[in-house]
C-alpha cells in the first residue's frame, strides 16, 4: 500500500507509516539502541595476538572493528552472555 492510497477513513494506517519514518527513539521508547559485549580475539599476519572486549550493536560490527584497527587479520568474535 503507497501513501496515495490512503484516505482518511484509515487513520490506523496513516499512524503507522508516520511512526516509520520516526527516528529509531520514538519508535521503540528507548533512547540507545541495543549493545551487546563481545570478545573479540585477533591474529595478525605476523603472527600477533590481540584479544579485547567491548560494545557493538552487533558481531559484524566487531569483525568490522578489528578489521579496521589490526587489517588483515583472523578474527573470532564470541557475544557474551549475562
């Protein structure tokens, strides 16, 4: 359904597409979005070892961390339970 679809007679419609395009606090009632600690373990190509923990929003976004600060690198990332 489009947006020229729409008539007033839905407004439970209307509601839903403006709460899209809110900024993420507005729709979900919290101001952070979710972090989740993780342990990250790096080798470099010389042999390094590296192994650090910290918050991402994701374990992509760790994998993209190391990457970023060691280069080519082998990384493990293991999300950390409570």
């Amino acid at each position: 359904m489009t947006a020229t679809n729409i008539t007033a007679s839905q407004p439970h419609v209307v509601a839903l597409l403006k709460a899209e395009q809110q900024p993420f606090a507005s729709t979900t009632g919290c101001a952070i979005p979710r972090l989740f600690k993780c342990r990250v373990r790096v080798r470099t190509a010389t042999g390094e070892q590296h192994s650090y923990t910290a918050m991402f929003k994701s374990t992509c976004g760790a994998v993209m961390d190391a990457l970023d600060r060691f280069g080519l690198a082998k990384v493990s990332v293991e999300a950390i339970k409570k």
